[in-house]
C-alpha cells in the first residue's frame, strides 16, 4: 500500500511545528504573468477581466522604506502567488482554516528557514513539496518563506456598486431561444475547468468531442445547472461568474458578474415553483454571499458572514462561504461558513424581507453533499476532522459526527449500499489513506445512522474526491494531492459487494500511465459519471505547459476506454455531468 513519504530527519522538524496543508490547486501560475499554453490556442489571448488579489495595489503593511526584508515589487509578485497557491486553505488574513494560521505571531516564531524548509518539502496532512516537486522555484520559494513573514494585506471590500459596475447581460432574455437550437444531449455533456486558462471545455459525454471552449474567470471552482438544465453557471477563483445558455446554436455566455475578490462557490433554486429563478454566489473576499437574478445575474441581496464565532463567541472578520446547495424541501440555500462554524438556511421565497436560520456546527466548514434520499446534507469541517449532518426538511443540526480520519475531504461524497450496513455516504481526507463510510438510514437502519459504521484504507493521504453512483457497484478513491507520483497518478477503486469483508482490498488503476503523457507528473483528479452511470471520466492534470488529458474508464469491467487529449485541454481539473450534477447524483 502507497503511503506518503519524506525524509525522516526532515519531516521530525517539520511536524513539531506548524503545518499549512495544501492549497487544492497544485499546478503553479507564475505571478505576474499570463497563463503559458500550447501554441496557437484559443487560451493564448486570455486575461483574468476582472482585478485579483494579487493585482490590487494593497501597500505593504508596516514596511519603513528602508526595510530589507522585502521590495515593493517582491511583495506584488507574492502577493499574486500567494493568492493562487495559499489563500484558500489560510485565508486572505492568514487566520487559517484547511490550513494553519500564517499571522506573524507563529510564522516569526518558527522563523524563515523553517518556513523555507516546510514551503520546500510539505508535509503527510496535505502541505503540497512545492519546491521539491518544482512547483515553485527555489527563488519563489524564498519569497514566500520572508512574504508570510510580513503582516498580511487586507484587500478592499466589494458591494454593489462595485458588483454593478461588473455586471454584464451580454445577450438580453428576449434575444435568447425559445426552445434547444443544437442537437446536443445536452444531459450528458460536461463543464470541464481548464483551471490555468481561464476556461471551460463543453465535451459531448457519448462522442468524446469538445464541443465548446468559453472563457471564463481563472481556475473555475465548479460548475452548477439551472433546475432546467439550460443554463450553466461557473465561478472562478476570482470571483467572476459566467452564465451559459446550453440551448444556443453554440453555447455562450449570456450573463456575467463579479462578486468580489475571490469565490468558490455557486448555486441555483431548485425549489418546485422556484425553478431558475435566483442564483447565489458566495465569496472568499469579502466573506459575504450574493443573491441573483435566475435569468440575468442582476445582484438583488448582499448580506455578509462576517460575525461572532459559534462556540468562542469572538468576532471573526473573515468567515469565508465555502460549499452552497439548494434545498430540495424547502426553498433555502444551505450555505456553509468556514471560520464561524456555522450554517445558513437562507429562505429565498421573500428576499425583500430575508429570514435565514443560523445553525451551529462546527468551524472550518468545507464542502459536502446529499444523502440518497437528497434530505440530509453532510458537510465536513475538515480543519476539525469532523462532519456535520443537516435535515433540510425539519431545517435542524442532526449530528456531528467525527470523521475517523485527517481532515475529511469529500467533494459532494459518494453514496452507496453497503452490503452490511444498508445507505452509507463516503468521504476520503487530505492527511491520510482512511475512507470513511457514515450511515444515512434512520429509518431501515437507525443503528447505524450519522455513525461511522467502516473505515476504509486507500493509497495515501492527499485524496481530494470519492466517487461512485445509484447504477454502480464500485467507490473511485483519488490521490492528487500526494507527493508520491505514482500514488498521484493512481485512483483506488472499491467493489462495494466486498465491503462486508474485514479489511477490503481494492484495485488500483494506473489511470496516468494510461493517459500515456509523456513528460511531467500528472495528477489525477475528481471522477465524474456520464448519464448513463456507465463510465467515469478522470482528469489528468499536469502543467500548464505540458500534455493533460481526460481518461474514460468502463465501471463494469474498470478498463480503459478512452482517452481524450487536445492542445486546448490546459490544466483540466473538475468536471461535471449536466444530468448528475443538476439531480445532485453522487
């Protein structure tokens, strides 16, 4: 069995310090500088169109003009680095969340050749080796050990009249089609993130084709559909959102905005009677969410996060909105806010009069999914090494449940009938090989409900994303973010009818080594179904300036089945199925 390794010696002086588990985007983006690409390629031209941390002109905090430590340009080009690579998991402010906190009182402390030396080989909870797996150069690697030891710049707020100024209806309601004008199926296409160009790739699920690449912001978090599956909406890292009408000749952009500085996450009304009707966005920066019009992207409603801790009761000025999905029993988006540990069921059926419930859970929230049933809703709070667990229909916390394993990472889980324990829902975690399995029936099994009932062990810690599907007997287990290339380029693979057994084993599918890429080291990341739950498709992420590809595998018989490679797919990472991800299918 893979596991994670470094240097002995080095890792006993890095683990009796801090750690700062990963940021989940590996690929490095140069500061400063326009994503490279295959020559001749639609990416070429892109820009980010809207401003990005790294590009605010934020002045250095506390810096006396003579100070050696770091130059006004340095600090830029950190700055953009920094927001790239670390702002996820640490936060603008540093205050930490998937990532310990980076304020000057701990990074002093340890001082900069320790930070050096752990920016350099990472650590088993996450912490990408970004200079040992050149990522980062050893200059970069240098700036950012004296950067983090300045005190943080606060970006500036954003409200709406900034959103206004941003927002864009580039083909009005009236001029849109009145029923589907291409002969796609357009359930089984795929919104493929080409993370380091700024772009998403439709491609066709039955003929492998790419059937459209659109510019988008940079490193498009996730995709969502409209309850109707026309429209797809996208949100990049920097807070730009992209709404695409599928039912064009060629699918286009209808709608953009920007929502603030950075963002992950967006969805949709899915409520019956309040189909397409709102979107929401929540932000990174400012930590706020956004309510929109369904058809336009007009911003309606800002309310901010920004409040008192659940449990400490101090204020937090930063509580970033992580995850945000869509009730199926009420009409409320179920938003999770990182720093203060809470969830909010905001009633979107009277906006002008906002009633939202504040629930506490636990801080750290991060991203999660729907039970089988699409009534409960599990979220891990990863930095906690726990997962809450929300009814949607009695809109109240039902359990929290601790995860068994180093801070859980589940994408949206994966649901699947254990052959023992009846309706489990799987995470996989960042810092080590353990799969969870929690019961989800407290009606047919209510012994085994919100418990974790099995723990599985896959190929190492660095797993971002379990998969599996209601047609399929097997659970996809990856490895990304595991410095071993071997381990990062493999997917583990359970049959579920053998997880009655006592310690299961699983297949390992050499899923890079089938991309056949000839030079770099690929990651392979988040499986996807197609419609039929017949196939699932693997990114395989490598540098922007070399080969990626997307692997097919056949779920029946787990063999290769395709192979899709193009000098347009840059960086691809997530991937999502109109159908799946419209009926929240995982």
């Amino acid at each position: 069995m893979k596991r994670m390794s470094l240097s002995a010696t080095r890792m006993a002086a890095l683990l009796a310090g801090i750690a700062l588990p990963a940021m989940l985007a590996v690929p490095p983006l140069d500061a400063q500088e326009k994503p490279k690409t295959h020559a001749d390629t639609p990416a070429a031209a892109y820009e980010p169109s809207m401003t990005t941390l790294g590009q605010m002109k934020v002045e250095i905090p506390g810096r006396k003009p003579d100070d050696p430590v770091i130059t006004s340009e340095e600090f830029a080009t950190a700055k953009q680095i920094y927001f790239e690579r670390c702002a996820g998991c640490h936060g603008v402010l540093r205050k930490g969340a998937t990532g310990k906190a980076l304020t000057t009182d701990v990074t002093r402390k340890n001082g900069y050749q320790y930070l050096k030396d752990f920016i350099t080989y990472g650590s088993p909870a996450g912490m990408p080796n970004w200079g040992t797996s050149g990522e980062l150069t050893e200059a970069q690697v240098d700036l950012m050990a004296r950067y983090i030891l300045i005190d943080p710049p606060q970006p500036p707020e954003y409200g709406m009249e900034q959103m206004r100024k941003s927002w864009k209806v580039l083909v009005p309601v009236d001029k849109r089609p009145t029923k589907q004008e291409n002969t796609l199926k357009l359930d089984n296409l795929f919104s493929v993130t080409l993370r380091d160009s700024g772009q998403v790739a439709l491609i066709d699920g039955g003929t492998k084709e790419i059937v459209k690449i659109l510019d988008t912001g940079y490193a498009v978090h996730i995709s969502r559909l409209s309850a109707s599956g026309r429209y797809l909406f996208v949100i990049g890292r920097d807070a730009k959102v992209n709404m695409i009408d599928l039912w064009m000749q060629e699918p286009a952009t209808v709608a953009e905005i920007k929502v603030g500085s950075e963002a992950r996450s967006i969805e949709t009304s899915k409520f019956k009677g309040f189909e397409d009707k709102y979107a929401i966005a929540g932000s990174y920066w400012p930590p706020q969410f956004v309510i929109m019009n369904g058809d336009t992207l007009e911003p309606l409603k800002i309310e901010s996060t920004r409040g008192m801790i659940y449990d400490t009761q101090e204020f937090h000025p930063e509580p970033r909105v992580a995850s945000i999905v869509a009730s199926h029993f009420r009409p409320e988006f179920i938003v999770n806010v990182k720093e203060t540990g809470k969830i909010l069921l905001v009633d979107y059926s009277d906006i002008k009069n906002l009633k939202t419930v504040e629930i506490e859970a636990e801080r750290f929230l991060h991203d999660g999914g729907f039970d089988s049933t699409k009534r409960y809703f599990l979220v891990a709070a990863n930095a906690r090494n726990k997962v809450a667990v929300i009814d949607t229909k009695d809109g109240k916390l039902t359990a929290l449940i601790n995860s068994g394993g180093e801070k859980p990472h589940p994408g949206r889980g994966a649901n699947i009938n254990h052959p023992v324990h009846g309706p489990v829902w799987a995470t996989s975690h960042l810092g080590d090989e353990i799969v969870s399995l929690i019961g989800t029936d407290p009606v047919g099994h209510p012994d085994k409900a919100w418990k974790v009932v099995q723990n599985l062990k896959a190929l190492g810690g660095g797993s971002l994303f379990v998969k599996s599907h209601p047609k399929s007997n097997h659970l996809y287990v990856d490895a990304p973010l595991n410095p071993e290339a071997e381990v990062s380029s493999s997917v583990a693979v359970f049959n579920v009818s053998d997880l009655g057994q006592e310690k299961p084993k699983f297949t390992t599918l050499p899923i890079g080594q089938w991309a056949a890429i000839p030079a770099g080291q690929p990651r392979v990341v988040q499986g996807e179904y197609n419609e039929a739950g017949d196939e699932v498709w693997f990114s395989v992420w490598n540098a922007k300036d070399k080969v990626s590809a997307i692997v097919v595998v056949d779920d029946k018989t787990l063999k290769l089945k395709h192979v899709i490679k193009d000098p347009k797919l840059i960086t691809p990472t997530g991937k999502f199925n109109v159908f799946n991800t419209r009926n929240d299918i995982y």
